[in-house]
C-alpha cells in the first residue's frame, strides 16, 4: 500500500499528475545499496504508523540555507544581470532551500523503516524567498536575471537511530535535470524574445538520476537540538558533466513540532542577578509588568530591531566586536545599518505555578546585513553564525524577558553562552521612542564579548498599523518641552494690528473639542505629511533646485496617543470627518495642544539632521507649531563628547517651526507648509548648524470637492461678472465714437479682430470662457468634478448668452471703421487712409516670435501646435498691441479710444490675469509627492507677472499717444 502525505491535494495543475501518483518507489534495490550506511544505524524499535504520522510534518523545512563545496563543479548556474556591473554593495545572493514529504511506502515497511517520497526545491534568489509549497511534481530547472530554482525529486528510506541523544535519518536518491545542459544556454532571453513555451523545452534537456540526499533530525525538540542538516552529493564520477561538489544543508525544526522547555536550570542561573538592567531602560521609564505577555510578545513576531553602537570600546587598545556573539565577516564600519531579526517565535503562558504572570518563550535572533533583503532574510530557517537560538523565562515582577541563546549550529548547554533580556517601556517622550529594548551579553566571564544593544524605535504610522491594540492599552506619552516650546511662541509672537485682523479672517485646522478623541485623531492626519519641499530662496544654498523629501508624522496630540477610530456607521460617507474640525468663529479661543512629531528629512545635505524628534504646542488660531527637536548624536571622542550637554545622548537644543496654510484659502490655494530649523548652539559648538527654512510642495488631503465646487461657482460668477464689464466697456466705445466720427477710422481692425476671436472661440468650440480650468493632469485618473447640474447649466447658457452679446456690439464697431475707411471721399480729419496690412504683420511676427521664444524656455519638441491655445490667452492679453503699432505708423492726431474702453479692458485682462496668478491647480485624491505629471497651466506665477506688466504698460502707452 502506497499513502501520499501532503497538504498539496488541493494544487490544480492539469499537466502533472496529482500526489497519489507522485512516489513511484520503483528504485529500492538502488536505494538498498547507496543507502547501507544509513540502514545500519536503524534502531530496534519499532516504527509504528503512529510514530510515523506524527512526525511526517516535522520532516519537511521551508528556505533552509546550503552551501556548497568549492571544487570546480557549482550545482547551478547564477545569471546576475539583475543588477549593474558598477554597483558595488550588492552582497551574496541567497542560497535556499525546501524539502517537503509527499508520500509514505507503507506496503513495504519494516519494524525499522518505511519508504517515502519527497519533493526538494533548492535555489538562489537576490532578493526573494522560494515557494512555500511545491510548484512542480516533477524534475524541473528555472533561471531568470536574479533567480534559479531546480526541483528534484527524491525517493528514499527513513529510519530512527539512538546515535547522538537520538535522531532522525533520511536517506533518499533524486531524480533532476542537468542545468548546464545546452538548452539552457540563455534561455530566459530566447524565451522572452521568441514566445516558446519553457514546459516543451524541458523534455528535452538531459537527467540526473544519480543524486544523493542525507538528512538529520534531532529526536527531541530544544534549545541545544532542534538543527536539521543535510548532505546532497552526487554518485556521478567527477568526470561526468553531470556530476557537482558536495552541498550542505541547514535548516531547523518548525513550532509546529513539539518543542520542550528544558533548560530552566541554566536560564535561571544567567539571569540571576543581571547587571545591565540600568543601561537598557532609562531611569524613570516605566516598563510593562502585566499579564496577557505572550499577546504582546507576539505583536513582536518577525520584527526587526535597529543595533546601537555601544561605547565600551572607543577610546581603548582593546579588540572590540560590536556585533556580540554573532560571527561576522569582521566589518563593522556600517554597524547602525545592521539589523536584528526576531523570528521562530513561541510563547507559552506560565512556569507551570503561575499562568498570569509568567511565560516561557523561545525565538531565533538573526543578525541582517544592510545588503540583505528584510523580507527575504525573514523566510530563512538556516541557522549560521548569523543566528541565536533562544529560550527565556518572562519575569513580571521585574518586567524583563531573560533567555539563553546559543549561536549557529551549537549541540549541547556548553555551546551556549549568550544571554538576551528584552524590556518593554511604557512610557514615551521626546528622548524615548523604544517600544522594546534589548542587550545580548555573555553568561561567561571569561573570554566575552561585548554586549550588543538593540531596540525598535515606535514610529507614528506604527502605532495604528502593527501596534494599535497594544499602543492604545499600554503605552502613553509624558510631555517635558512644553516649558520651552511656550517660551519660543513668546519669542515668536508680535503684536501687528493688521496682521490680527487678517488672521479673524482666516481658519486654520482645528478641533472644536480637544477631548474628542476621533477629532484629535483626525486632527492628527491633518497635521501629518509626506512631500517633496525646497529650500527658502532668501537662504543661499547650493540645493535650491534639489529635491528634498520631508516627512511629519504626529505621535501624540492633546491627551491622545497614537490613532482613534470608532466604529463608523455604515452607509455613512460624507461630513463625517468636517464634524470634529472647528468651522465656528470661536477658534482663536481654542487653546494650544500639546503635540510629539516625529519629522525626517531626506538630501545629503541634510543628513546631520536627518531625523528629528519633536514636541511641543500647535496653536490653532495660527495654524503653527512650536517644537523642541532632539537628534541622536553618535559618539565621537574628537570634539569631546561629554562636553556637549547632551540628553539620553541626544541633542535637544534645536528648535523648530512649523507653518500650516489656512483652511480658508484652499479652494484658491492649495495647503502646504513652511518648515525652520534652527539651533540653540553657539556656531564654535561642533553640534551647530545653520539654519533650515524649507517651503514644502502640495499637501494633499483626503476629500477636496467641497472646495472645487466652490470654486466651480466663484469662477462661473467671476465670469458672468467680467463679461458684464466687457460688455459695458464695448458700449462706451460705440457711444464715444458716435460722438465723434472723426475718430473711427484710427481704430486698429486687428485690435477689434482679436477681440472677436475670443468671443467666437467659445461660441464654436465649446471652449472656456475668458480662461481655463486649472487642474493637475492625470495619465489614469480625472478630477472629481460636481458635475452639471440644473443650476450650472443656467449659468453656462447665461455666459454664453453674454459673450454673444459682447461679440454681437464688437462686431458692429468693428464694421463701422472697415466703413468709414471705405469712402470715396475721406474725411477731411483722415490726411491719409490708415493701412491695417504692416499693423497685422507686425502683430503676428511679435506674437510668433514670442511663442517660439516660450516653446525654446520649455524645451517643448513634441505636440507643440496643442500649446498655441494656450497662448491664446497672451493675445488677448496684449490686445493693445495692435492698437500702439497703429497709432505710431499713423502719426495720429486725435484719440481714437475712450478711456472706458482701453482703461477698462486693461484692469479686466489684469484681474483675469492676477487670478490665473493666484490660483493653483486643482489635484486629485490620487496625488502622490512623486507624481511626475505637470499642471495644466502654462504659464508660470513669474510669467504671469510679466505678461500683466506689459498690459500695463501697453496701456500707459496708449494714453500717452492719445494725449500727445
């Protein structure tokens, strides 16, 4: 009888055969032969079915680690065009791999053995872990820029022997393809760039059925024996093609085995009176001591802690390793880029006498390179000298987690000599931010190292992500800058009359109940932001047009710390959030918050001050923030470290200030901030540094329709009221010029043409009256518009109605100069008969060469004909333009404009402009700080500038002729 063991039944894949039919076991004679070592070492036990089921599990690993021997003959090829040939830090490759059990031979099992069947899938991978299950039945072989995999499958026999303490032994013979074969010869490109199908190519590539596999387990599961090694050799002579150096293999036993808690003797004796409690947790930090350990233990599960340097050994003759019992290849220049790595993690309530406030706990430590991927790294079960396997007692009574580690592949209590306690700070400021903090020493007294701190810094977006439960039913925040933060406001704050009055009309973000907590959480996300910014123009900085990325992520504000969501109601989606923010006329009467930050800046020439540490007050009325920030200071005996009035070896003296736009503005303006960094320090303090202004980009925020409806409606009343003013000024045209008919002909028909072209353009292309919607332009998403109700639709035939009309009596004084020009005899006042063709002429080429001139500043190659709509707004701009060219070719003698009409559409095409000015684009919700694409707009704040000055001056010049 043939039983498949597998939690695989349920893989659809057409073309193999399912996991009845995986183990053949066709190869026993073979098996009986190459095996005979292993055969030997069976126990007499028995090997019932019982004992059989219940390890079955135990004996498949997942992303153990393999090495292999340096002989000539690799088992694999490697492609590494994945990564440029010049980068220089891109560090080993990971070797992996998994084994899992497929099937047992029951019908020809024996007191001491049984067949089975196995599948191996075994791999080197950049940055990427293998697949948690079996992804081929058969033999198969991958490779790709980065990656290779082969699976082989093995047939074999499993026995129990009492050698070493009892352990398991596997034997098996598998069954691969050569991945040297020919065809495999640059195959992923050939595949990428013909289409075959890789499935039809592997039948054609030559196997390997002569490939070896030893596997050892430990019988009993514990913190000296819980190691599976492997050996897989091949049986081809070293002159086959076939043949490859020996592999070994490291993995370790899964939790899902029974793993056994006995080392107490030896846990007690480390941690009995242990000296460095006082240099992990601060003094005065209170350290949880509850119950419900193993819950919070867990929230810890395949977490990574940051490594501090430590200070025993600067300044001393003495070796140091700052990596503590880890073997390392001795670097440790880059030490605070390395990472610690819990994982393996299993917690047990009680000791056996007390369930609440006790636990007993076993993990594994893995130390990560900065070159190694965190996520890959964290699906490793190989163990090496880069791991500790761990086992420790929780102690509430002194709220310490004390485990004994043994390192790499360590047998026995002899091997293991490392000492790991963890504490767990409650309590949160300025100069603490450590959910957790750790130190790994050694139990000996002789021949040790030093110790290794580590910890987990608790960042803002953490708190209500990974540990929202625990934040909200543990930790709290204890102000101790509030003194000086309200000193810097003081120091900030003038008394300016004017300045006061504007502020009453202004709101900023604010919440209407500081004990609200939803408000306040909400508040939060307001204050918090990620974008890009630049430097202040006023400060002279080599980085004027470098990108800098700045980040404010708000931990406590008020009495809450971290995030607040209550559950919402459903179908309930809009106003809920505007309900918590401060829309009354009362807001200057809300008092400052208490507020903790935490703000990182990103550009080389802020890496002194990368990351910051902040608390202090927000004041609502003015939307700022006043903040003393706090840096970590890396030890340095060259300027004299205990000089430098540090705290918890940071330096506090910096003070900071933040600056939110208002609420008010935002249909006009979209909100962004101004950031100053200043420091206390005299500038002969090593720790000085000069000032930091920097003006962030847009701050996108959740919901902004409200906004663009207002300005939806601001805009169609701000058109409708500037074609009334057209209109008017067009009638004081004609009621002039029929007062005085000697006048008309001196009128420019190219001024009246412009003029009419941007009434007709609306009219027949549905285009924007007088000027455009401004927006962010999208590839995949759109503005969320309002739409066109009834009431917007009343309005878009008014506007049309009016630009009718305005075309209409612009029409009618433009045909009257083509007829006073027209008559046989010219009136005596007309000397001459003005021409019209050099007024044109020299129109367009300056409005040409000026287009040309915007088209070669922009460096605009492609669609460049979609830009002269744009610039359309430029003619109607200069629509005077004509007008000057006319009146200086003419010699004119009298004033052919009134002051209504050439006065009044200046001050209008000045106020459009000045609006087009102010305004900013429109974004979507999907608006991220990296977002390459451009606004509509196409003219610049400057350039809008210039334009409007020209219109100035083109008027000024008018007048002059007129009057001269």
């Amino acid at each position: 009888m043939t039983t498949s063991f597998s939690d695989f039944e349920a893989f659809d894949e057409s073309e193999e055969p399912r996991t009845g039919t995986i183990c053949k076991f066709e190869r026993s004679a073979e098996i009986k032969r190459e095996c005979n070592s292993v055969l030997s070492l069976a126990s007499k036990t028995k090997l019932g079915n019982d004992r059989i089921f219940g390890i079955a599990r135990d004996l498949s690993f997942q992303n153990g680690d393999w090495v292999q021997e340096t002989g000539g003959a690799p088992l694999m090829p490697f492609d590494e065009t994945d990564m440029p040939k010049n980068f220089s830090t891109i560090g080993s490759p990971l070797k992996l791999a998994s084994f899992w059990v497929m099937g047992f031979d029951f019908a020809h099992q024996t007191n001491s053995e049984v067949g089975l069947c196995g599948v191996m899938n075994i791999g080197i991978t950049r940055n990427r872990t293998l697949h948690y299950m079996p992804q081929r039945w058969s033999p198969w072989f991958h490779t790709s820029p980065g990656y290779s995999d082969q699976t082989i499958v093995f047939e074999g026999v499993y026995v129990e022997s009492e050698d070493n303490g009892g352990e398991g032994l596997m034997c098996l013979l598998g069954s691969s393809l050569f991945p040297f074969s020919k065809g495999f010869v640059n195959f992923y490109k050939n595949s990428m760039m013909s289409g075959s199908c890789e499935e039809n190519r592997q039948s054609s590539f030559i196997k390997d059925e002569r490939t070896l596999l030893l596997l050892r387990y430990p019988k009993n599961f514990t913190l000296a024996s819980r190691s599976i090694i492997g050996e897989m050799r091949s049986l081809n002579q070293k002159s086959d093609e076939k043949y490859f150096d020996k592999v070994h293999i490291f993995s370790h036993l899964g939790y899902d085995s029974n793993y056994q808690f006995v080392s107490d003797q030896l846990v007690a004796k480390a941690c009995n009176l242990y000296p460095y409690q006082e240099e992990t947790v601060d003094n005065g930090v209170q350290i949880f001591k509850g119950s419900q350990f193993c819950k919070v233990i867990r929230s810890f599960a395949s977490e990574s802690f940051n490594i501090a340097m430590d200070s025993k050994c600067n300044g001393t003759k003495k070796p140091c390793n700052h990596f503590g019992p880890f073997v390392t290849d001795g670097t440790n220049e880059v030490i605070g880029k390395y990472r610690l790595l819990m994982t393996s993690l299993l917690c047990i309530p009680g000791d056996g006498v007390n369930k609440l406030k006790s636990a007993k706990v076993a993990a594994v430590f893995r130390l990560v390179s900065p070159v190694e991927d965190h996520w890959a790294t964290g699906g490793r079960t190989g163990l090496s000298g880069m791991t500790i396997s761990a086992e420790g007692v929780w102690n509430s009574s002194s709220g310490q987690l004390c485990m004994v580690g043994c390192v790499g592949l360590e047998t026995g209590s002899n091997g293991c000599d490392a000492r790991i306690c963890l504490y767990f700070p409650m309590v949160f400021s300025v100069t603490q931010r450590s959910i957790l903090t750790g130190i790994i020493s050694s139990i000996k007294k002789t021949d040790s190292y030093t110790p290794l701190s580590f910890k987990k810094e608790l960042r803002p977006l953490d708190i209500w992500n990974r540990y929202n439960e625990y934040s909200k039913s543990y930790l709290s925040y204890r102000y101790s800058k509030i003194e000086l933060a309200n000193a810097l406001m003081k120091r900030d704050k003038r008394f300016d009359l004017l300045g006061l009055l504007v502020k009453k009309l202004f709101k900023y973000l604010a919440v209407e109940d500081s004990n609200n907590k939803t408000g306040l959480s909400l508040l939060s996300n307001a204050l918090s932001f990620s974008v890009n910014a630049l430097p202040n123009p006023s400060l002279k900085t080599r980085s004027s047009k470098t990108r800098i990325g700045i980040e404010i992520e708000i931990l406590s504000l008020g009495p809450l710390f971290g995030r607040y969501w209550p559950q919402l109601e459903k179908n309930s989606c809009k106003g809920k959030d505007d309900t918590f923010y401060s829309n009354s006329s009362s807001t200057e009467n809300t008092l400052p918050l208490n507020i903790s930050a935490q703000l990182s800046l990103t550009g080389e020439l802020y890496s002194h001050i990368s990351e910051l540490f902040l608390e202090g007050i927000y004041e609502p009325f003015e939307g700022k923030m006043y903040l003393i920030g706090c840096r970590k200071v890396q030890e340095n005996e060259n300027f004299g470290y205990e000089k430098l009035n540090l705290e918890s070896n940071m330096d506090c003296l910096i003070d900071v200030k933040v600056e939110y736009s208002s609420k008010t503005a935002r249909w006009l303006m979209n909100p962004n901030a101004k950031v100053s960094i200043a420091s206390q320090r005299e500038k002969e303090d090593p720790l000085f540094f000069s000032p930091i202004s920097l003006t962030t980009g847009l701050i996108p925020y959740k919901d902004n329709s409200r906004e663009i409806i207002f300005r939806q409606s601001f805009e169609v009343g701000f058109r409708i009221l500037m074609l009334l003013a057209s209109i008017a000024c067009v009638f004081g045209q004609l009621f002039y010029v029929n007062n005085k008919v000697d006048v008309i002909p001196f009128i420019s028909l190219a001024m009246l043409g412009i003029q009419i072209l941007g009434y007709v353009l609306p009219l027949i292309t549905n285009a924007a009256i007088l000027f455009k919607w401004k927006e962010y332009q999208y590839p995949e998403s759109r503005i969320p518009r309002s739409g066109m109700n009834t009431q917007f639709q009343i309005l878009e035939y008014s506007m049309r109605f009016l630009v009718l009309v305005a075309f209409v009596l612009t029409l009618r004084l433009y045909e009257g100069v083509l007829k006073s020009r027209g008559f046989a005899h010219k009136p005596k006042s007309l000397k001459r008969k003005p021409s019209e063709t050099r007024v044109f002429l020299t129109t367009f080429l300056i409005h040409v060469l000026g287009f040309m001139v915007l088209l070669i500043g922009r460096n605009i190659k492609v669609e460049w004909a979609s830009e002269v709509d744009k610039y359309m707004g430029v003619v109607q701009d200069l629509f005077l333009l004509p007008q000057v060219i006319g009146n200086k070719l003419w010699q004119i003698e009298t004033k052919p404009l009134s002051k209504v009409y050439y006065i009044g559409f200046t001050v209008l095409r000045l106020l459009i402009r000045g609006y087009d000015c102010i305004r900013e684009p429109t974004f979507s919700v999907y608006f991220h700080k990296y977002d390459s694409n451009t606004s509509s707009e196409f003219f610049s704040k400057c350039e809008g500038i210039v334009i409007m000055v020209i219109v100035g001056v083109l008027a000024i010049i008018v007048h002059a002729q007129q009057i001269k």
